[in-house]
C-alpha cells in the first residue's frame, strides 16, 4: 500500500532539515505538511479559471500559502523565501506521488 501523502511530506520535510533548511524545523513540520498538503489541493477552488496549471505555478501558490500562513510579518521574509520553496516543492511531490486520502 503507498503510504499516504503526509507521511511522504513528513518524511521529506525530516531530510530537508538533516541538510539544514531552517524551514523544516521539527517544531513547524506538521503545521507545515498540513498548511500545504491543504493548500495544494484547493489550487483549483481557489483559482478557478485556471484548467491546465502548471507544476510551477502551483509550487509558487504554494509557497505564497507557506509564507503567508507561518511568518509573522510576509513582506519581511527576503532570502528565507528559497527555504520556503524547498519545503514547498518537497510537499508538492509528495502530493503528486500519493493518493489522496478520502
């Protein structure tokens, strides 16, 4: 049975940390995984006019959700902002590469 989308995003975000991403910390690993796991999948609810997107857009939806739902203050994230495309690209993938739960 493959495993379920969270638990490959986890498992992802706990490699990313191990090479030092800040991001991925284990404090912010699940809020993260379930900020973007939900986020990724409501892409289409959210832009509905979009019926073709690419891998990309959605990657930077993504990580303008990260950003927006884990920073104090957004506009101040600068270089920090590569930290959060690796985390959002990791959750991405595992979005892709599983089923989605019911």
């Amino acid at each position: 049975m493959a495993e379920s989308a969270r638990a490959v995003a986890l498992a992802a975000l706990a490699d990313r940390w191990d090479r030092g991403c800040p991001i991925a910390s284990p404090s912010d690993r699940e809020r993260l995984v379930d900020v973007g796991l939900r986020r990724w999948h409501s892409f289409h609810r959210r832009h509905p006019g979009i019926r073709q997107s690419s891998p990309e857009a959605r990657i930077r939806d993504l990580v303008r959700g990260l950003v927006e739902a884990v920073e104090p203050d957004p506009r101040l994230v600068g270089a920090l902002v590569k930290d959060n495309e690796c985390v959002a690209a990791a959750i991405a993938a595992a979005a892709a590469s599983s089923p989605r739960a019911p």
